[in-house]
C-alpha cells in the first residue's frame, strides 16, 4: 500500500535489535499489526520509536500482503495530543478497548473519526461525552447498538415509566414495586428519552444524565469483552480511590 493513510498508535512493543511491534488503528485497515524495523536507529529528525507515539496523529504507508504488515513510511503532520492525569489514563482505556474488541482489517470510517474527536476532547478536558459516544460507537459497529426509542418489546419507550438494561435485550420496563439490586439501578424513562435526543445530537447531557449513560456503556462493554477486565480502568479507579484516602 503506497499511498499515506491517517492512523494512530495504539500500542507499541520492541522487536529484535532495533525494532518494534506497532498496533495500529488505521483510516483504510482498521485495527492493524505492523512491523517497525530500525525504529530506534537516529536518523536525521529523530527516530521512528520517537515519533510513533499513542495519542500523535500519522500518516503511514504499509508494504506487505498478510495481516502482520511492514512500515514503510510514517510522519506526524500536525502537533500530538500530550495527555495527562485522567485524560491520559481515558485515552490508554480507549487504545486497550480497541485492541481488545475491534477484530483486525475491520474498517469503520465512523469509530476512526469518534477515536479522533474522543481525543481530541480529552486534551482540551472536556472528554467525558466523547468518551461515550465512542463506545456506542465502537459497540454499535459490532452488533450491540442500543435502541433508545423502544424497549425490549418494541414498544416506545414512556417518560413516566422505569427500565432495565440488559444488553442481549435492551430496555426492559420495571414492575411498578421493583426495586434496584446492589448489580444495577432503575432507569427513569425521561432519562432514557433525553439520552437518545443527545444521541441524535442534541445538548450536551447532565451529569445525571452521563452516570446513567455510562452504567449503561459500562455494562454493554464487559459483556463485549466478555467480563474482562480493562487494565486501565482498573488503574483509574485504584488512583482516585488513592487520592480520596489521602
């Protein structure tokens, strides 16, 4: 491939000498393992191993014919996003969860453009609902879109009404008497109404609003990594537990 496509580092690893294991999330490949030879050899510019950075948009070119690629070329053509703190551990959760569940040569123009944006927000602080949207994105790419106008039996969903949400199921309305388990939590009908409306792309979601949205993200995303733990969530979440014993 001899043409230069947008992609993003998602991990990295050495390989032999000088070398390295790239795993790259690319415009025309989607998901992609590449071969860096003489990553940390100087050259003039820097090496390879110093521009192949997480969070840095590229564009590369690839040689090749089987899944495990050859980088041929690769430059920065504008500034990296340098992320810090929580903004650094969302951005490592989103490279993970993209290795973890987006199958190889799986191409999604859409979740490479919400990858982009999600980061971009995150350097500028504000990447909470792009970190959302992601995840729909990423789960609705593969098969577990949410249906936030309807329920579990195609019924519209009733603002005055409560729901549970079973990610094989969707939105099942709650017994007038249930009451939330330990496990999960009722979700008002409004809320659910209001989610899709942003969904849509309408305003920005209150904070409300974003815990429900992401009990629901959460709890679709362990059943799409099938119950595995995602490192870094787990970091995240020892760091601020850390910070609030302090």
């Amino acid at each position: 491939m001899s043409t230069a496509q947008p992609a993003w580092v998602l991990s990295r690893q050495s390989y032999g000498d000088s070398g390295m294991l790239v795993e790259f999330f690319s415009a025309e490949l989607g998901r992609c393992g590449a071969v860096v030879r003489g990553a940390h050899r100087r050259k003039r510019g820097g090496s390879l191993a110093s521009l192949l950075q997480p969070f840095h948009p590229l564009l590369i070119t690839f040689v090749g014919r089987s899944e495990l690629k050859t980088l041929r070329s690769a430059e920065a053509p504008r500034l990296g996003y340098p992320l810090r703190g929580d903004a650094l551990m969302s951005g490592l959760y989103l490279n993970e969860l993209l290795v973890r569940s987006l199958p190889r040569m799986d191409v999604s123009p859409s979740l490479f453009l919400a990858y982009g944006q999600a980061i971009e927000s995150l350097h500028e602080g504000v990447g909470e609902e792009s970190l959302r949207r992601f995840e729909l994105i990423l789960l609705s790419e593969l098969g577990y879109s949410v249906a936030w106008d309807s329920d579990d039996q195609r019924e519209p969903i009733k603002a005055e009404a409560r729901y549970r949400f079973e990610v094989d199921r969707g939105f099942c309305v709650a017994e007038s008497a249930a009451v939330p388990s330990q496990s999960d939590r009722l979700l008002p009908g409004a809320h659910i109404i209001r989610l899709g409306q942003w969904w849509e792309g309408a305003d920005a979601l209150g904070i409300d609003e974003l815990s429900l949205l992401k009990g629901i993200t959460r709890a679709a995303v362990t059943q799409l990594t099938g119950g595995r733990v995602i490192r870094t969530r787990e970091v995240l979440k020892d760091l601020k537990s850390l910070g609030k014993g302090a």
